[in-house]
C-alpha cells in the first residue's frame, strides 16, 4: 500500500484511539451533568408546584367530577403518593385507555430490561471482562470496551449466544403477557357506558361514495344491497359548505393576528409607540418583497370583509339552528337536503357489537368503490381529507414518499459534518492540548445537536401524513409513530453508526486511486470493511451512553416544564400575551402520543441491539425508562390530556417495532416496521461471525424464527379481540339497542360539519387598556355585555368591530366550557333528546332527576335500575307510544324487507344499565358475508368465546322511603332455547329467500315471558308488560373477578377489574 494510504489509515486510527480514551471521560461527565441538571429540574418542580397549579396540576380544576385527580397537598414531596397509589383501575376512569396503555408500555419496557440488564451484567461483563484481562495487552484496554464482546473471540462466546436465546425469552414473556392484559383493558372499555352509549361506536363511516349513491335513500340502498343482518338505525350523506370552513379559517386566524398586533402595542399603556405597526404583505415568508401596510387598518378591514363573506356564504347554504321539533327546524333540515352532498356518509346501527361486525367483514372491501369502516369521533375527523378520491390519494402518497426521503437525506447533513470533523487537523491539537474540553464535547454536543434536530421533525412527518390523505388525526397519530420511530432509527442508529465507516472508506479509496493502487490492492482494502464496521459500532456504544442520561434528564425537565415557562416568560417580557393565548395555555395541554411512543422506540430498539454485544447501555436503558414511568404518570395524571380518545389502539402498533426490524408491512398501517428484536439477532449474529467464526453465528437462526413465528402466534390470538368488539350470544342478548337515531336526527347533528356550529372569534383585549382604543380608532365607542363560553362581558364596538374586555378574572377558561369541548358527545346526544345540554341539576332532586331520565330513556326503566311506574297504555304520553320497538321496515332500515324474531331467551331482569333489553336479533334468515370477509362455512368471530360482560355495577335496588335503596340478589342467567338457525352467509349477495317465520315463543309454567303477537312486519316485543305485577327488578350482586374463558377451552383465567366499589356511575 502506499505511503499516502498508510498516512490517511495511520490518521483515522490515531483519531479512533483518542476517541475510546475519551470516551470514559466523555460518559462519566454526560452522566455527572445530566444527573445535576435532572435534580435540579425535580427540585424546582417540587418547589414551584405548591403555588402554580395551572401549570402544574390544570385536571385538578378542569376536569369532571368523576375523572378528577386527587388532589395533591402543598408540600414538597406531596406529589409522590397519589403517585404510588394510583392503580391502573384509577387511572381507566380518570386518564383513559390511551394514556393508561402508554403507561403500561413503559412499565413493561422499565421491568423488561432491569430483568435483561441484571442478566447481562451478572453474566456476559464478567465473561468479557476475565477474557479482556487475559488475552489483551494492558496498553490496548479501555475500560468501557472491556465491558463490551470487542475482542472477546473462541468458545467465550457461547455465554453471548445462550445469553441471547434467555434474552429472546424474556421478551416474548413481557409482550405476551402485558398484551393479553391490555385486550381484557380493552375490553372493559368497549363495556363502558361511555362507549356504549356514544354514537360514534355504533356507526359507520363511509367514504368513496359514487355520484348515484350520494344522497340519505341512495346511501342506504347502497347498505340494503350489502344484505347486512342488523338493520341500520340512521343514514347521512355529507353535504358540501362550500368555502365556509376556509372563510372561518382565516377570519379567526386574522383576529388572532390583530389582537397580537394590538397587545404589542399596548404593552406599556404609559408610553405607547410613536408609529404604528406595519405588516409586510405580498412578500415571501413576510420578511422578503412585497410593501408594507399599516397592520391595525389592514388587519381591521380584512376581518370585516371576511365576516361579510362569511355571513354572504351562511346565507347561500342555508345553516341555520333551530329547537327540536320546530317548523324552522324542519325548514333548515329540508335546505340542507337540497345542497349539494359529498362523497362520504355515516350510518348508525342500533347497538356498537352490530357496527364491529359489518366494519370486520367488510373490512378492505369495496362496493360500488365504496369503502366502510368504524367511525371515528367528530373531534378526530380530518374533514378535508374526507372528500379525497383514491387518485389523488395515490399521487399524494408518492410525493410524501420522495419527501420523507428528501427529508432523510437532509437530516443526515448535520451527522455527516460531525463526522467529518472528526479528521480535521485541529481536532488534533485540541485533544493533546485541552483532552477535558475534548471530552465534554464529545460527550454534550452530539445528543444535544440530535434532540434539536428531533424537535421538527414530528410536525413535518404528521404535514405529510396529511397530505397523503390521513382522514382521521388517529390515524395520523399512528403513521407518525410509525414513520418517525423508522426515522430516528435509520437516521441516529444505523446511518450514524455507518457514517465514521463511510467516511474512511471514501477517503482510503481516493487515496488509493490517487495513488495509482492497483485493483487487487483496493479490494483487498474493501475486504477489511466488516471489521472496521463491527469495530464502528462497538464503538458507538459508548456513544448511546451519553444519550440515555439525556433522555432522562429530558423527561424530568417535561415534569418541572422549565423550557416552556422560560418561553412564556421570554414572549410576556417583550411582545406581552394576548388574552387569547393566556387562555388557551391555562388548558390542559394535549398529550403528544405518537413523539413520545418513537423516542421511547428508539431506547427500546437500541437497547435491544446492545443487550448481548455492550450489556452496560441497556442498564443505562433501564434507568431511563424507570425515570420516565414516574414522570409521565403524574404529567397524565395531572397536566395532559388526550386529544380524542382511541382505546390504546396505538399499542399494537408500538409492539409490532418492539418485535420486528425487518422489512415488514404492517395491516394495520401498511408502514415499514425497523425496530425491535430481528436486529438483536442480525448484530449479535454479524458481531460473532466477523470475530469468530461463523459457526456460532448459526445458532442464532432459531431466535429469528422464533421471533417471526411469536408475531404470527400474537395476531392470531389478540388481533382481532383487540380491534373488534364481538361479543357472544349472551352478551350480545343483553346489549342496550337504540332506536330513535332516525326520529331524533342524531347522527346528522352528530357528524355534520364542524363549521356549522363553529363559532367566530370575537377580538379580545385586556380591560385595563379599552381607554386606549380611541388612539387607534375614530369614531363612537358603543359599549355592552357579550358573550364568551357562557359568561357575559363587557365588549366595546369601535371601528366596526366588536372587542371583548377581559378581565383578570376572565382570563381562564370556564370549567363547563372546557368540558363541553372535551365531552361533545354526551352533550351533543343529550341536547339532541332534551333540548338542553346535559350539565347542572342536583343529584338529590329526585323530581328532576327523574323528569331527566324519563325524558332519556322512556317510561319503562331509568339507568338508575329505579323501576318507573307506566301506568295504563291510555295514561302513555304520546312520545312514549309513538316509541320505536325495533321495527325495521321503517324507510330509515337499510334492510327494509328483513323480518325480525325474536330469540327464545328466558325473561331477563331489568339490569340497571336501562330499559329492557331487547335481545340480540339478527336477520335469522340471512347468512353471513363469508365471500366478503374472506371466510367459509359458519361466519368466524361471530361464535367466538368472548369474555362475558363486565358492566360496571350491576347491583338492583328498589326504591324505598326516604329515596333510599335497598340491594337485592339474584341468581340469573340467560338462557337459549332452540337452535337459532343462523346461516353461514355463503355468498356475497344476499338475494336468498327468507326462512320460514320461527315459532313465537310462548310463556312456560311459572314464568312471566308472554306470546308476543305478530305485527305487519314481523314479531316484535312490547317496551313493557303492563300487566306485570312486579316492582322490584333483581339483579346479580357484582363480582371482584371476571372470568375470561379461553377460545381454545383451556380453564377460566380471573383478572382483577375496576375498583370493586358498589356505586354504580354516575349518568351525565
């Protein structure tokens, strides 16, 4: 080789020697810095907390009754035990599934790899460290290396490899384990009376309708000729608002500029500026070209030009509001038909089991280019990206990719900078001269350059997840951790370990070539990259060191929120807070899910990598996430919220990337899967193989296999209990049915658009500055009361605008508000039944509470399992007689023709969660959709042993003098009599004649179950007897334990569920 090439190689290892030198230096002063900073974060959170609890503790006062926090007292170490004692039955009803399975998720990693790291530095360090003293020279040791499997050659490493195969293990057994636990959580969500009663649950949504199918009878023929076997209770088309939420957008958008404008005016009211503020417009990113404006006069002329356009807009569509019932109501109901309709829908169905059982079968299927699936919350809903055709989905799906891409490329420029300073020729005075300072940039700069660089990337990720037509922000949600868990991956861990590689590589070839080397001798060259490779990444270890020690400093600076006080700070000192962003940071701030789930990712795919190679980094993981368990408990308990709730449904998608690290396509997200425990294997395998001999490597093989074999093993057995809510026969007899979604317009008040009862921004300013109005405007100030969240305050009307003066006590944002913007479906459901929304009243007015309940839930029976008196048919108000009774030949049934019968059940009791049940009634005649779910021969799922029903309190009580109530017992259990012949559903196409009419059920001795008989379209059963004699309706007495049968019929497994407290909850 020549002598250049030998120089340029001589550099490169002189460089890496001084870098293992460093690198305990450089880990040791990291971890003392971070361990400092950490403290001091903790201290300040415990000092500051006492006395700033709108920072610190905002779900104490905005949340409801039923999911407030404890309450936590003024001390310093006050907030430890409501920590400790928190259980995960405590924090379903108060965080939700969502935060509840991020929680367990990093429980599960804490506990994972403490087990993995005591394994690996109670085996593998002794073994590498006994063979580091014994077969390497003293001068070539370094401490932390000798901790490693570098240099550790010949039968030393079967420890390593039987090391691995214990790894594995541990591994499926903590999956495996926390994941049958979050189904049974999932579960009990799926039975909670808030979803079962929200609307959302129980409806499809539709999109990709085709032009003949785009109206309410042409969305429900196109359900009719699905032949479903559970009639739909309610169908809405889309209807177009034109340029209305655009309109709406930039109005509140300007408003939000002029009060900006206005408070950086304003900000000393004794001394205002001697010009007023100008505002570029027409130029590039508002800094370059354009002309400058007087921003008050702009701003002000814009937001009435818009306020015009929007009130012009309101009147050509026709939006307007009216009270249930009305003439007006019918009128607005009837110009809304007459819009032009969108190319999606919604359709309800009477119960949420109906609507999981068309979503799974017609789940990836297409009719009439139709595509269907569960509907999301209102709230989650991207509505522009609704409209989308599959086209431009398509077209924008390719252009994200080259973007994410582009944007990889972009994100390693700052990586390959680093690297290539490493060979610059002052790096080599500054290591000889200032070795400390060497250290501590080593060991500061580069984790502290990758976290800024990580503070964009998850809002350019989601931009383009949106772009590429995501509909809900869920699903967006779940492609960004997908994409971004990915992201960091290639980019921190395999691009930044090959890049030191690469870049020796490069420079060893163009030496070469320079040189006039001969072929053979460059290739003999590329021949030494395998071990220069293994060497690279033994060596970054070291590196993920520094790393971890920041992240949990990181976590603890989320607790003390140091970063976002210092900007508020920072921005009320020089530009001053407009009331607006005073109110909107006094929330609760949305729990960002999916960058939290990656970074912790990243920890779990490293740590895993590390584990049998350099057993000291999955310790230092360890630490890292027993720091972020606490943390993130108390930020879910206390500080954040959900956005919308999804049930935990980001958990399979993180446990898929624990799992995987091959190139997979994942069903539920049809994203690349490049973490987990694959690439465990594929290291160890490389590592063994490039220092040994291949032969170890082998043994390796059955891990991988496992791996591939415990995914598919994991999907058969949770997949679908954790995505669907499929309940069996006698669960699905005893679901609540709801029927009035058609009569009361539910569903087109619950999915219309957002931007028909979207209020517009009214401009606020602070009080203490309505003097100063007058400066800036000409004119009469007009002064009054409006109306901002429910409460009255004075406004000033200058300059054709309306201001809101807001006080200091107006600066928070009203507890009822917040909670109607948080919990819009119960309100929106209630209001929809009552008139009103459901907040206020006494829960010991028994008048009123019984009004309410008879008004929800008909005469029959309250959710308070308090037996309501109906009288004689003749006594029946008429809302009550004229109340559906599962009658499916109404014109709103997608299956208009089907007849219903009802099963031979034994009559259940009155259960507390409502009026009787009406059992479960499919289309018996009807076979399943085997063609389309791809199944055969008896529908699958629809006969799965699914846990029974865990209702949350299904104690009775008859109400006794005084309103007091008195618990009773009974030992009742459903019954099936005959076989109900349900098909299989053999063909996709139900034209099939129906089955003869099934016996009606007579009443057997002694007991109260009645003939019921036939109505025009079929048989149905009365709301109530009202012959029945009895006053008091039994129920079983709640259980501490829920059995979960297996499907394989394996002995009954008891899970502990909810709190066990006997009160039944609360109704809002």
């Amino acid at each position: 080789m020549s002598t250049a090439a030998d120089a340029a190689q001589s550099l490169v290892a002189s460089f890496n020697n001084k870098l293992n030198k460093v690198a305990p230096g450089a880990v040791g002063i990291q971890l003392a810095l971070m361990a400092v900073v950490g403290l001091a974060a903790l201290a300040a959170f415990s000092v500051l907390r006492p006395n700033n609890s709108v920072v610190y503790q905002p779900k104490v006062k905005y949340s409801d009754d039923e999911k407030r926090p404890p309450k936590i007292g003024k001390g310093i170490a006050d907030w430890v035990p409501p920590i400790i004692h928190a259980t995960e039955a405590d924090l379903m009803q108060t965080i939700g599934l969502d935060a509840v399975a991020f929680l367990r998720f990093l429980r599960m990693c804490r506990n994972m790899f403490i087990c993995i790291a005591v394994l690996c530095c109670a085996i593998l360090i002794p073994v590498n460290v006994v063979y580091n003293l014994r077969n390497v020279a003293s001068e070539n040791r370094n401490y932390l290396l000798m901790l490693t499997m570098e240099n550790v050659k010949g039968n030393y490493l079967w420890a390593h490899v039987v090391g691995t195969y214990l790894l594995t293990a541990l591994v499926f057994f903590f999956v495996w384990r926390n994941y049958e636990a979050i189904v049974q959580l999932r579960w009990q969500w799926f039975r909670s009376p808030a979803y079962q009663d929200s609307l959302h649950a129980r409806s499809l949504l539709i999109t990709q309708v085709s032009k003949k199918s785009q109206t309410d009878d042409g969305l429900a023929a196109l359900l009719s000729s699905l032949s479903i076997p559970y009639p739909t209770t309610a169908v809405h088309i889309g209807r177009r608002v034109g340029a209305l939420p655009a309109l709406i957008k930039k109005h509140n958008e300007a408003v939000k500029d002029l009060e900006g404008v206005l408070t950086r005016y304003f900000k000393n009211p004794d001394r205002l500026p001697t010009s007023r503020p100008l505002k570029r417009i027409g130029g590039f990113a508002g800094c370059v070209g354009g002309r400058k404006v007087d921003a008050i006069d702009y701003l002000t002329e814009k937001i009435q030009r818009l306020d015009e356009r929007i009130e012009e807009e309101q009147r050509r569509v026709e939006l307007r509001t009216a009270c249930v019932g009305s003439r007006r109501e019918q009128v607005a109901r009837q110009q809304i038909q007459e819009r032009k309709a969108e190319n999606y829908g919604f359709a309800s169905f009477e119960s949420v089991p109906y609507a999981h059982i068309v979503a799974k079968t017609l789940r990836g299927k297409r009719r009439q280019g139709a595509h269907f699936e569960l509907a999301p919350q209102p709230v989650d809903i991207i509505w522009e990206n609704l409209t989308m055709g599959d086209g431009a989905r398509t077209k924008n799906k390719f252009f994200g990719g080259v973007l994410l891409i582009l944007l990889c490329g972009l994100y390693t420029i700052p990586l390959i900078a680093v690297a290539l300073s490493a060979y610059v020729d002052f790096i080599n005075t500054w290591v000889n001269d200032y070795a400390w300072l060497f250290s501590a940039f080593v060991g500061i700069v580069p984790p502290l350059l990758t976290l800024l660089l990580q503070m964009t990337l998850p809002i350019i990720i989601r931009w383009i997840a949106s772009l590429q037509g995501a509909t809900t922000h869920s699903q967006s949600d779940r492609i960004v951790t997908a994409r971004y868990s990915a992201f960091l991956f290639i980019t921190q861990f395999i691009i930044f370990s090959l890049l030191g590689v690469i870049v020796q590589i490069i420079s060893q070839v163009v030496v070469e070539v320079q040189g006039h080397a001969s072929t053979s001798k460059i290739f003999d060259y590329l021949s030494t990259i395998p071990d220069k490779l293994q060497s690279t990444y033994m060596i970054q270890s070291n590196y993920w060191l520094t790393v971890f020690p920041l992240r949990g400093a990181s976590a603890l600076f989320d607790l003390a929120q140091i970063i976002s006080l210092l900007l508020v700070w920072f921005r009320t000192r020089a530009f001053g807070r407009t009331p607006r962003e005073i109110r909107e940071w006094t929330k609760p701030p949305v729990f960002d899910f999916p960058v939290y789930y990656s970074n912790h990712l990243l920890t779990v795919a490293v740590s895993l990598v590390y584990a049998p190679i350099a057993p000291l980094v999955v310790a230092f993981g360890a630490a890292a996430f027993g720091v972020s368990c606490w943390v993130y408990k108390y930020q879910l308990m206390y500080v954040n919220v959900t956005r919308s709730e999804t049930g935990g449904r980001l958990w399979n998608v993180a446990i898929n990337r624990v799992l995987m690290a091959t190139v997979e396509v994942d069903e539920a997200d049809g994203e690349l899967l490049v973490v987990g425990q694959v690439l465990m294997h594929l290291f160890m395998a490389v590592s063994i193989g490039l220092s040994s001999n291949w032969f170890y490597a082998i043994a390796l093989a059955p891990p991988v296999v496992a791996v591939v074999l415990f995914k598919i093993l994991l999907d058969r057995k949770f997949d679908n209990r954790f995505r669907w809510y499929i309940p069996s026969e006698v669960e699905m007899a005893e679901v609540h049915l709801h029927h009035a979604d058609a009569r009361k317009n539910r569903l087109q008040k619950r999915f219309g658009h957002p931007t028909l009862h979207e209020p517009l921004f009214t401009p606020m300013l602070h009080k203490q500055v309505q003097h100063l109005l007058p400066t800036i405007y000409h004119g009469r100030i007009g002064q009054g009361k409006t109306n901002i969240d429910g409460h009255k305050v004075e406004h000033n009307t200058i300059g054709g605008l309306t201001f809101a003066m807001m006080d200091a006590h107006d600066l928070s944002v009203d507890r009822l508000a917040y909670l109607r913007e948080r919990d819009d479906d119960a309100q929106t459901v209630t209001t929809a039944m009552t008139g009103h929304p459901a907040r206020g009243g006494s829960t010991d007015d028994y008048f009123s509470a019984r009004r309410a309940e008879y008004l929800k839930h008909g005469a029959n029976l309250s959710r308070s399992s308090t037996p309501f008196n109906p009288g004689t048919p003749d006594e029946l108000p008429y809302e009550l007689q004229r109340m559906p009774t599962f009658d499916t030949t109404s014109p709103n049934a997608s299956t208009e023709n089907l007849i219903q019968y009802p099963p031979v059940y034994s009559s259940p009791p009155q259960l507390s969660r409502g009026s009787p049940r009406m059992g479960h009634q499919p289309n018996l005649s009807q076979s399943s959709f085997s063609t389309v779910g791809g199944g055969g021969g008896a529908a699958p799922g629809y006969t799965y042993d699914f846990p029974p029903a865990t209702r949350p309190d299904s104690r009775a009580s008859a109400r006794a003098s005084g309103g007091r109530t008195t618990p009773q017992q009974q030992d009742w259990r459903p019954q099936h009599g005959a076989n109900r012949s349900q098909q299989s559903f053999s063909s996709f196409d139900f034209s099939a004649a129906v089955s003869p009419p099934a016996p009606v059920p007579t009443s057997r001795p002694g007991s109260r179950q009645q003939a019921y008989p036939p109505t025009q379209g079929g048989y149905q059963r009365p709301l109530f007897d009202p012959h029945s004699t009895a006053t008091t309706p039994p129920a079983a007495e709640e259980t501490l334990a829920t059995t979960y049968p297996e499907f394989s019929g394996t002995p009954n497994r008891y899970a502990p569920i909810d709190d066990g407290s006997n009160e039944s909850p609360k109704r809002r």
